[in-house]
C-alpha cells in the first residue's frame, strides 16, 4: 500500500481477464481504467495473458503511471523508477478504448514479444511507450477502421532514448503503424529528435483499405527503417 514499497518480480500466468474498467478524473486526481496494472514492480509481466477490455475498459496492461499533464502529455511520479524490466510474453489485449499496452516509468528496459494488441474503438492506441529502450519483437499490433488509430507510439522519453519494433504485422490503422513523437517530452526542446529507433521488418494487412502511413516520424537522428516492401 506504500509507494515507498515496490512489488517486485509479479507475474500473471495463463489468465483472461474481462475489463470494464473506466479511468476517471484527471491529471494528478486519474484512478482506474486498466485490466492490470504494475505500478511500483520491476522484474514483473504476463506471459500467456489475455485482457479483454470489451470495447468499455479504458486500458489493458500498464507499467508505471498513468499520469498526464492538462495536455495529455506523460508526467512520472516521484515513484516511477521503481518500474523497469518488464515484460510481456505470448500475451493479447482487445478492444481497449485508449491503450492496449502503456509505459510511463523513468525506469528503463521493456520486451514485449509476440503480443497482439488491436481495438476497433476510435482513436485506440495499441502501444505506447513514453519509457527508455522498449523493444518489441513479434506479434500485431493495431485495431479498427478508425481515424485516428495507431499501432505503436514511441513517445516522449522513449522517443528520445531509443528502443527496436521488428517482425510485427500492423493491422487496420489511419494515423500510423509505428509513429514516433518527441513531442509528448515536456523537457525536449525544438533541437530534441528521435534518437536510435529501429524499425525493421514490418508487415500490414489491409493497409490500404485506410488512409495512413506504416512509419512516421515528427523528427528523427540515427534511425533506421527496413520493411519487407
């Protein structure tokens, strides 16, 4: 129950979980929303997971905090360190209304393999890292016809430190596959870029059914992008 105490090495085991959950209030004041998650637990994960949000949960599985300033924008708790290695392993999350998968911790190192995050519900995100080296290695990664959905979000701190997207498949999304931002650092300057995101091996189905792009970046240096096509 303290902040000061962090849960350490927690893992869920071959688990379907059926989230209604819905965040709610604001900036400092949000509660809830999310079908699991680690707040203050390094070493911790999923493997064999499933959350279905059922097109009413706010999120599926977040790491750190889900704090966010009047603009969106991630703020880290005083506590937010105590996240770092996490991992996802042969896990699914469905039909979330905001984030399949969140990291918001100023610890670093996240591996997500062989993960399938998708939501129709518009304007569903089905990662975002706001987090240092998070590397995600197999799996699919999108959701619905929407207008503005997107498959992976480098954002913020992650954007700036770098981390890997390789051997995913995006599904079905508008606004971009893997898309990374800068923006959402509230300490990044105009001179801050994109540093060493790699991107490689990258499939879509039924990418052309909607209008989009695969790969985006607002700003980027040292980056390297290989798709099959």
């Amino acid at each position: 129950g303290s902040d000061t105490v962090r849960a350490d090495r927690v893992w869920f085991r071959d688990l379907y979980i059926l989230s209604h959950s819905k965040q709610t209030g604001s900036t400092s004041a949000i509660t809830g929303g999310w079908g699991i998650h680690f707040r203050h637990s390094p070493f911790s994960g999923c493997d064999n997971v499933y959350v279905n949000c059922n097109l009413l949960g706010y999120g599926g599985i977040l790491f750190g905090t889900q704090l966010e300033d009047g603009a969106g924008k991630p703020v880290q708790d005083s506590g937010g360190s105590k996240s770092y290695l996490g991992t996802l392993q042969n896990c699914r999350i469905n039909n979330h209304q905001k984030y399949g998968v969140r990291v918001n911790s100023s610890g670093s190192s996240w591996n997500f393999n062989y993960t399938h995050c998708s939501s129709t519900h518009s304007g569903a995100i089905g990662g975002r890292f706001e987090s240092k080296f998070v590397h995600v290695d197999g799996g699919q990664w999108g959701g619905g016809d929407q207008a503005d959905n997107k498959g992976i979000e480098f954002y913020a701190y992650s954007a700036l430190y770098g981390g890997t997207v390789k051997n995913i498949r995006v599904e079905n999304v508008a606004e971009g596959g893997v898309f990374c931002d800068i923006n959402g650092d509230t300490a990044a300057s105009t001179s801050n870029k994109c540093h060493n995101i790699i991107v490689e091996n990258v499939g879509c189905q039924d990418f052309s059914s909607v209008v989009g792009t695969l790969v985006k970046f607002t700003s980027a240096n040292n980056c390297y992008v290989n798709l099959p096509y």
